[in-house]
C-alpha cells in the first residue's frame, strides 16, 4: 500500500522505521483503545444531547463545537476500530479505512478550532460588526466547507495510491504523494496553526486591555463589571488549549509521515522505538475524548447546562424516591387497616 496511507497506522508497518512488525491484539494497550473508543463517543455524544435539549446552548460559536463532536464521535466509531483491525488482521480494507479516518479527523479538527478562533476574533475585536458579519447561514456554510475540505483531503489520496498491494510506490506516485503530504501539513496544520497563534495574542491583548480600563473607571469596581469579560476570557483560553493539545498530539504525525519519504529515497530516519509510536497514536486519539471534555466542563455555557441537567435528574430521582416512599406507607397503612378489620 501507499506510504501515505501506512503513515495512519505507524505501529504496523517496517516501511515507517519501526523494527517490528505488529501483529496481533495487544490486550493490554488495544484494550485501553477500546476504552477510549468508548468514552469518545459517550462523551461527545453528552455534547450532541445537551445541544439538542438545551435552546441556549445553539449559538453560532457552539454549532461549530456540535459539528467537531460529530467528527470526534467518526474516530471513536470509525476511526480506533479499523486502526485496531488493521494492526491485528492486516485487511487492506481496514487499513485503508484507518488511514483515511485519520486524515479526515486531523484536517477536520484543525479546521473546526480554526473557524471557532476566528468567530471569536470577530467578537471580540470587532463587536459592533459582528452580527453583520457572523450570522448562522454563514456559520452553516463554514461547517459544510469544512467537512467537505476535509473529506477531500481524506479520500484524495486514494486516486493515485496502490491498495491492492503492500507493494513500494513507483518514482512518480512517490512525488505525488509527496506534495499531497506537503501542501496538506502546509494548508491544514502549519499556516492554520500560526494564524491562531497571531489572533489568539491580539485577543488575550484585547481582554487585557479592558480590564485595564475597567479597573480606572472604576475605584470600588463591582465582580459583575468583569464577568462577560472573563466569561470571554475562559472562553477562549479553552480553545487555545484545544489548539495547544491538539498540535501537540498530531505534530508527530506529520513529523513520521515526512520520516516514512526521507527513508524511501536512502536516507536514515531518526529510529523510534515501537513503544513510542504506539503512546503518539494514543495521544493523537485522545484528542477527540479531551475536546469535549475542555469546553463541556471549562466553557460557562456548557457546564451550567451540565450541572443543570445533573441537577434535574437529581431532583427527579429524589421525588421519585420520595413518591415511592408515600406510596409504601400508603400500602402498610392499608394493609395494618386489614388485618385490624379481619382480625
């Protein structure tokens, strides 16, 4: 198979520098896979439902946060199973499949913290502008281009690759995929990448500055003077947090895949041990299961609307113990009524 595609399950292949060939179910490691697998798509779907059930909850900012669960909810679904299928059994299909879920999560991911960096910019540096220029057909359009942009980058590859065979690539396809790999880490993780770097400095300045402000307008300055401002301020240091782990977690990705080229054409490559490749997959899968986690818990919206869901099946729970309980007394006192009658 094509080295691009190999390059989404290091851990399988000797073509990407690693001494051993992975064969078999690892119960150990495999297992914590599965697990978070599991909690990918319990998590994310936790997001997907309160959503749906909390009105509030459906601004511009967070149609953005559904639509990247979606995605997460494809790798813990689509994307660790067939990863796991294709280390134990080698089934072409499944390691194609593995690959391209890859791509799609990585190029979708970066996209989505993108266009979410980039509302918030417009909010904040531009707050008067910012309904004319942020409405939700814009937002829906966003979304579209960026699953499709993502689908693209995914699948592209598939037109000049060989999956029929693990076979060594011809000079041609092996500069082919080459550039794909170079515009792709280019296009959907450098240039993105600092852009949000740059927009998440001015907006810190900025938050920064009113505060400032606040504070000399005011001598005896009241808490609720500050709070959408620091509202706004966990909103956005969670997102730059997204960023920061979700660079941090693919960067070795795009690194081996360069490494996987370096190798092909006789030149020595950094040599890894297997242990290593197997914990950065891990890391690059548990992005999707920190996502949600980031801005269900860190973000103000989604935590009230967590807590209060909690709260309500609490109380629920609690009046259902209550009820039971006066429906039981209810039953003694009825039966003691009986045997005192016939007795």
């Amino acid at each position: 198979m094509d080295g691009s595609l190999e390059a989404g399950n290091l851990t399988n292949s000797t073509e990407h520098g690693n001494p051993t060939v992975m064969g078999g179910f690892l119960l150990v490691y495999d297992s914590c896979l599965i697990l978070l697998s599991v909690l990918i798509m319990a998590t994310n779907g936790i997001v997907l439902l309160l959503f749906t059930l909390k009105p509030r909850l459906r601004t511009k900012t967070n149609c953005l946060l559904a639509s990247l669960a979606v995605s997460d909810i494809g790798m813990g679904l689509c994307g660790i199973p067939t990863f796991i299928g294709c280390n134990v059994t080698f089934i072409r299909g499944l390691c194609v499949s593995s690959a391209v879920s890859y791509r799609f999560v990585a190029v979708s991911t970066m996209f989505h913290i993108f266009a979410v960096t980039v509302e918030r910019y417009i909010s904040i540096i531009y707050p008067l502008k910012y309904m004319a220029i942020v409405n939700r057909a814009r937002i829906y359009r966003t979304i579209t281009v960026i699953w499709l942009t993502s689908l693209f980058f995914a699948i592209v590859q598939l037109s000049w690759v060989n999956t029929s065979a693990w076979s060594p690539q011809t000079a041609t396809q092996l500069h082919i995929s080459l550039i794909y790999h170079s515009i792709g880490a280019v296009t959907c993780f450098v240039v993105p990448f600092v852009i949000m770097v740059f927009i998440y400095g001015q907006m810190f300045t900025v938050i920064h500055k009113q505060v400032t402000d606040i504070r000399k307008q005011h001598v005896a300055t009241e808490s609720n003077s500050f709070r959408p401002i620091y509202t706004e301020l966990r909103a956005i240091s969670v997102f730059a947090t997204m960023l920061s782990i979700f660079a941090f977690c693919w960067i070795t990705w795009y690194i081996s895949i360069f490494g996987l080229y370096v190798e092909k054409i006789g030149v020595a490559f950094v040599d890894v041990a297997e242990v290593v490749w197997m914990i950065c997959d891990f890391l690059r899968f548990s992005t999707s299961f920190l996502n949600p986690l980031l801005y269900t818990y860190l973000k103000y919206d989604f935590r009230t609307a967590t807590n209060s869901v909690l709260c309500g099946w609490r109380e629920r729970r609690s009046g259902k113990i209550i009820k039971t309980s006066q429906i039981n007394e209810t039953q003694c006192s009825l039966y003691d009524n009986y045997e005192v009658t016939h007795c």
